[in-house]
C-alpha cells in the first residue's frame, strides 16, 4: 500500500539550516504536504506543492520534489527556537481515494 | 473563530468504559476526520466523513464508531475502552475531500486518552 517514510529525529544549530527529508512509495501521489505540530497542539499545514512542480519557496521555507525518486524535502532556513517542532510530510492522491497519507513526523530540536 | 473544537482534552477510562470524544468546527467545512497519533507511528485515520450524512472507515477502524451529527459535529465513540486506545486523537475538517492544493487539513488540539 501507500507509505511516506522520514526520519524521527533531527538536531540543527540556531542559525543553521535545517533540512527534513521524506520519501514516499506511490508513484501517482498529485499533493505533496508539509505540516507542522509544535508541542500540545494539533497539526497546522506549513506548505505543499503539486506534483508537477520540482520546487516551491515561501520565506524561509523550500521545499524540493524529486518525483523521479520519490523524494520530498523542507529546508528551513535560518532555523530558530520557534521552529522546534515535530514535521509530518504527507501525500494525497485524489483518484486514488479520499485519504491523506501521513509520515511518522521528524522531530526538530534546536541546539544553542 | 475557533476553527476546530475539540472536547474533553485529556481522558482517562478504565478497560471496558465507554467514552464519545467530541468535535466541531465553525468553517462551514464538509469533510471531517478523526486521526490518532501513537509514537513512532504518524496519524493513522480512524473514520471519516466527506459531507453530512456519510462516514467511512479509515486506516484503523476497528473499537470505533463515528456520528456526523450535523455540518458541525463529528464524535468519536470508543463502545468498550482497551488498552490499545492509549493515544491522541486528533479532530481535523477540509472544504471538501482532499482533491485539490486547496483542500487542506485543519486540525483540533488534541484529545489526550489514557486506558487503564
């Protein structure tokens, strides 16, 4: 079935970039999504890009699609504290069914 | 504007209580979700429901029943607690069914259930 794999954990420096990746299993995924879940709260959608894109920026945000290989990325530029957050990469397909497919989340700690 | 509601916030049964976990959402939204999250194991859906009137099974169904009372609400009812249930639940809505860049997910804070 379909499945979207990432890392669980990730440690950046302030000021550093940080980079999330997240690799997905259905060739025909259409909708490609990063979303954020910062500690105690419920998930909120940071950005996401269709499939015939290879790449989409917003602010400090870039995300990468390489659909050939089915890899998606974040990089967050200028990381801060606020940025410590779990990130959930996710894919819907809308032929396919009604359901978005979630990743197990990475999590990002910020080092001092 | 609330966005999605989400009650009781924190919950503790023991094996074999019942429960129904509640959500609404304020965005005049068709579709409806009930997630949980476990560690190490992402959100799984449980049921959902593209408009009123309508529910369908999820990724993980099972122990669970779900009533899309109206446009607004959508409860969780957990029959006969176990221990499995252990989880968060997360109430989300879209638009419509997730079919275009526009129909995002928007999610409740978070039900925290513990099944002794």
């Amino acid at each position: 079935g379909e499945d979207v794999e990432q890392s669980l954990f990730l440690s950046v420096r302030e000021g550093d970039s940080s980079v999330i990746n997240c690799t997905y299993t259905d060739s025909s995924s259409t909708y490609l999504y990063w979303y954020k879940q910062e500690p105690g709260a419920g998930l909120q959608l940071l950005t996401y890009i269709f499939s015939n894109m290879d790449m989409k920026q917003d602010q400090r945000l870039t995300v990468l699609l390489n659909k050939k290989d089915k890899h998606l990325s974040l990089r967050i530029a200028d990381t801060q504290t606020g940025d410590s957050a779990i990130y959930f990469c996710a894919e819907s397909t809308p032929w396919r069914d009604d359901k978005i497919i979630f990743g197990k989340g990475t999590r990002l700690h910020i080092l001092p | 504007n609330a966005g999605v509601t989400q009650t009781p916030k924190f919950q503790v049964l023991k094996t074999g209580q019942s429960m129904t976990l509640q959500c609404a959402q304020d965005m005049n939204h068709n579709s409806m979700y009930w997630y949980r999250q476990d560690p190490g194991m992402g959100l799984r859906l449980i049921y959902y429901s593209a408009s009123e009137g309508t529910t369908d099974k999820g990724e993980v169904p099972n122990g669970y029943n779900v009533s899309r009372l109206n446009k607004r609400e959508f409860s969780l009812r957990l029959e006969s607690a176990a221990p499995s249930q252990t989880s968060v639940y997360f109430c989300a809505s879209s638009e419509g069914l997730v079919r275009t860049e526009d129909e995002k997910l928007f999610f409740g804070s978070g039900t925290q259930l513990s099944v002794l």
